[in-house]
C-alpha cells in the first residue's frame, strides 16, 4: 500500500499537481475544490500537526500522515517538506482508495 501511496505522489509531482508551502497550503485547505487531501510527514513537530490538523477539520479536508519529511522532500526534489496538498482528483481518489477511505 505505502508503496503505491508513493508511486502517485510520485506521478502528482512530475505532473506539477502538489501545493507546498505554508501559505499556499492555507490558501488550499481553503479552497473550493470538492477533493482535496493533505499529506502530512509523520516526523513532523507536534505544533505544525496541530496547525494543519485543525485547519484541516475546520473545512472538512482529509489528511493522511505518511511517510518522513526526508522521503517527502525525495519525491518532489527537493529538502525536507513537512506537508503538501494533492491538486489531482483521480490521484487523491486513487490515494483514498489504497487507504480505505473513499
């Protein structure tokens, strides 16, 4: 399952659909799109997984915690990335699909 998580966020990211940076992840959880999904790195501090978790609820966002910042930061070329929104639908449903959560 972590695997294939992995592959479509792999694919979210050649295809420029992943939104990353604290401002631009506020202005996503936001936003009015009908699907929208946070991935959330597992090492995170406790204060930014408050932020994001409570941010999240507030406008019905789902999130999934996953993988460390250090693989996170690997799959779209860059450092250490804590967090990132998936702007694809057919990859958020294929995430919530893997996961159970559809």
């Amino acid at each position: 399952m972590k695997n294939k998580i992995y592959s479509l966020l792999g694919f979210a990211a050649r295809s420029r659909n992943l939104v990353f940076g604290k401002e631009r992840i506020r202005a996503y959880i936001k936003s009015r799109r009908k699907k929208k999904l946070i991935i959330l790195a597992e090492d995170a501090s406790d204060r930014i997984k408050k932020d994001i978790k409570m941010r999240c609820e507030s406008f019905g966002v789902k999130i999934l915690e996953m993988f460390t910042k250090k693989e996170l930061g690997i799959l779209i070329g860059k450092g250490e990335i804590t967090a990132f929104g998936v702007e694809n639908d057919g990859i958020v449903d294929g995430i919530l699909k893997e996961i159970g959560g559809k």
